[in-house]
C-alpha cells in the first residue's frame, strides 16, 4: 500500500507548482493564482480528510495543530512561488531552489531535530544541494 501511495505523491506533488508557471506563462492575471491554490488544496484536504471520517479515524488537537502549521507553511511557499514568477524570475531558477530548498530543510530537520543518521553521501548530498540552491539565487540576480 507504501507504495502505492508513494506513486501517487510523485505523480501529483508537482502538480500546483507546475499550474503556477502555465498560469504566469500564458499570460493569465495574477489574481488568478488564489483560486487556482485554493482548489488545489481543498482538494488535497479532502482527498485525506474524507478517507479518515469513512475509516473512522480520529485526529488530536496536536496533530490538527501542527497539520495547520505544515498547510500554512505550504500555502506560504506556493504563494512566494507565484510572486516569484510574476516577478520574471525564471522558471528554471524557481523550482529547482523550492524543491531543492524543502529536500534540505526535512534533511536537516530530519537530522538535527529527530535524530535520523546522516552517513557521508547524505550530508555530501544535502551540502552538494545547499551550494546548488545558493548558486542558483546568485545566477538570478
């Protein structure tokens, strides 16, 4: 079932981002991009809460609290993207830093805050992925 799951995440986690540079690229208005994410994540909302109320599953105040966390954290980053893509910010510069950016950030976390092993390809991966995101920034200015 892992890894079903896991099929399905690849083939969708794109997806909004991808929306993002169609709706800049064909020229659509700004204001667009607010609808356009709120779909998105209402629809990932409920493709999670409706499978949890049918199974019964319940969820504690912690875990709403730091899902609310994680959503707005997400919601903020799409955002920036968009900003950043209205701004002219190539496309090339601004999803390779998003996604290589949240790749460093859960390995950190992940090493730093819940104690996972980071053997010597991991932290020459992480470090290699750090030089790449700071050189891609400094190649947009």
């Amino acid at each position: 079932m892992w890894f079903l799951l896991m099929f399905i995440i690849l083939l969708t986690n794109g997806m909004s981002a991808f929306g993002l540079k169609v709706i800049v690229g064909w020229g659509l208005p700004g204001k667009v991009k607010f609808p356009y994410l709120s779909i998105w994540y209402a629809a990932g909302f409920a493709s999670i809460f409706l499978p949890m109320i049918f199974t019964g599953v319940r969820v504690r105040r912690r875990e709403f609290f730091w899902g609310a966390i994680v959503a707005a954290l997400s919601i903020a980053g799409q955002i920036a993207m968009a900003v950043a893509l209205d701004s002219h910010v190539p496309g090339h510069i601004v999803f390779p830093v998003a996604v290589g950016g949240s790749i460093i950030v859960v390995a950190l976390v992940g090493h730093y805050f819940f104690n996972e092993p980071m053997n010597r390809f991991t932290a020459t991966g992480v470090s290699l992925g750090l030089l790449a995101v700071v050189l891609l920034g400094i190649s947009a200015k």
